[in-house]
C-alpha cells in the first residue's frame, strides 16, 4: 500500500476511534486469520463489576467486614477493587463520592492475579481469590470452597475476604458480559477466526463467562506470563495473532501478539503496549481494524 492509503485508512480509522499507530500496525491485522485471543475482565465484560452478594462464614457485621476489605482496596485500582469500594460506600450512606470513614492503612501490596494484602487498623487483611489465600498461608475450609463453587457457576467471580488470617466473608461480584460480544465472536468464527480466552480469573467463572458468548478455547487462572506464552504457542504454528486486552497483566501478551489490540478504557500500560486502541471500548472495532488493513493491503496485491 502506498502511504497515501496508510493515511487515508489509519485516518478513517480514528474518525471512527480506531487508533492505529502507524503503517506496521495497519498492515499487520490484516496477517490475522486464525487466532485472535480475549483477555476477559474489561475486555469481554464491561469491567464495570458490581457486588450482587456477601455470604459471612464468621461473626461479623457486613459494614464492619466491607470497612476492612474496602479500606485494603482502596489503594488498588482493579475493578473488582472498585466493586468492593462502591459497595462498601453504599453501606456506609448514599450519595457519598469517597469513603466516609477509613481506617488506617499500611503495608499495602498489590499481587497481579491474586488481590491483595494490607494492614488495617492493625489487622492483618486479605481479599482476593484462593491462591492468595494460599500463598499467605490462609486455610480455605470445605464449606468456603463449596459456596466458591456455587458462585463462579453462576458466572461471578467470589473474591475472598481474611481477617487476621482468616476467612471471613465471599463477595460474589458480578462483570456484565458486553452487549456485542457474542455477536462479535460469531462473526469472527464466520470469518474462519477462532477465538479464545485467556484470563486470570478462576475456571469457574471463565468457562461460564465463556459459554455465554460462545468461546470454546478457555485457558483460566492465568499468570500475565502465561498469557504470553500462549500467543507464543499459537504462534508456532505459523499463523499471525492477535491479542485484545485491557490490564497490566495483559501488556506482555500485547507486546509478543502479531497484533496486540487494547481497549481505550484500559490501562495506560495496556493502551502503550498495543498496536491498536479501540478507543469506543467496543469489540465490533477488533473486525473494525481487521477489514480496514485488509481493504488497504490487499489492494496492491
Ligand atoms: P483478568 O485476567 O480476568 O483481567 P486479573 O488477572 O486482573 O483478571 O485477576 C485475576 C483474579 O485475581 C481475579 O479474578 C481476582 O480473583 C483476583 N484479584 C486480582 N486483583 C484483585 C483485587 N484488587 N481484589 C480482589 N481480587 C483480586
Ligand atoms: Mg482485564
């Protein structure tokens, strides 16, 4: 394509908020025709998660609980930390933009496709899933794993609460499936394009999620480097990739993707790392930027 027709195509495609950066993102969706791979949260889903339920496993007051795991939260800036903090907001009064009361926090540490971990008014909290429960010794008894179950089958993710090493509370968080993903993935199948999933999140809630929107190809419990790994994977096989995601943990699959692709909303790290923004947050655009590189680059063949 001459670079008239790179202009003329990355120009329409920010006209329609499709952010091409350059002629070597444009030309390469159109190299993709068998694999593109989803990141989940944020990307499948609206990311917006909300809390749709708390089932208590010990004594406590839920406003009291939802204090403690808010205030551990709210140095975090991952969705399911939002959710936990409107929710605990909303307990706390309406109509209030921040916490009305938080307690002390220190020690906060964040840990990439686990949750997290702070001292709060002395107490020693943690909220996230079982591998962080696992990983700061915390015991997950039968009956917490059993009502896990329940919740990811319903396709919510259960996010673990502990206090002073123990569980006491699940919050069940609910992440909306986009309005057009199914649609999406069934035209990209109509395409020949497989599609797959790859997130951090638990099996459970990946495979429900993934049944919703018609994506057989799951890989759950992912580690940011495993996401990677699989677009490495698939590129053995000698086709082209690409990778649409939205997080911190997906920016190194974006980097290795052929074509990497981040939703606008995502984080800043997401957004550098791809090749193309989708700045509507809508997934219609990943079909969006394929058919424009095609139109461009097909034209001189
Ligand atoms: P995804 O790949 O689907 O975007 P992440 O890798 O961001 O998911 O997170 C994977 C899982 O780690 C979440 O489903 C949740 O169980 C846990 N997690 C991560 N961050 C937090 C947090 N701030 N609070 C609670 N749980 C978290
Ligand atoms: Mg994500």
């Amino acid at each position: 394509a001459t670079p008239t027709a790179v202009m003329v195509a990355t120009g329409k495609g920010a006209a329609q908020g499709v952010l091409i950066k350059g002629g070597n993102a444009l030309e390469s969706a159109q190299k993709v025709v068998k694999y593109i791979v989803f990141d989940k949260t944020g990307t499948l889903t609206s990311g917006e998660p909300v809390v749709v339920g708390t089932k208590l496993f010990q004594n406590v007051a839920l406003k009291v609980f939802f204090d403690l795991v808010a205030s551990a939260e709210v140095n975090s800036e991952h969705p399911l930390a939002k959710a936990i903090i409107e929710y605990a907001k909303s307990l706390q009064g309406t109509g209030c933009k921040d916490l009305l009361w938080l307690p002390e926090v220190k020690d906060f540490k964040s840990i990439a496709g686990q949750g997290v971990t702070a001292e709060v008014s002395g107490k020693r909290i943690c909220v996230g899933n079982t591998r962080l429960m696992a990983e700061n010794g915390i015991m997950v008894s039968i009956d917490v794993a059993e009502q896990l179950k329940e919740t990811e089958v319903m396709a919510r993710t259960g996010v673990l609460g502990a206090i002073g090493g123990e569980i006491v509370g699940l919050i069940a968080i609910a992440d909306p499936v986009k309005p057009e993903a199914a649609a999406v993935i069934s035209y990209l199948k109509s395409m020949g394009i497989h599609s797959l999933m790859v997130t951090g999140d638990n099996w459970g809630t990946a495979r429900a999620i993934a049944r919703e929107i018609g994506i057989d190809n799951v890989i759950a419990e992912a580690q940011p480097s495993v996401k990677a790994e699989k677009i490495k994977e698939l590129q053995a096989t000698g086709m082209a990739v690409a990778m649409v995601g939205d997080g911190i943990n997906d920016s190194p699959a974006l980097v290795a993707a052929d074509v990497g692709m981040a939703i606008g909303a995502g984080t800043d790290i997401a957004v550098e790392a791809a090749d193309i923004v989708l700045m509507k947050n809508n997934l219609e655009d990943v079909v969006t930027a394929i058919d424009l590189s095609r139109k461009t680059f097909t034209r001189i063949r």
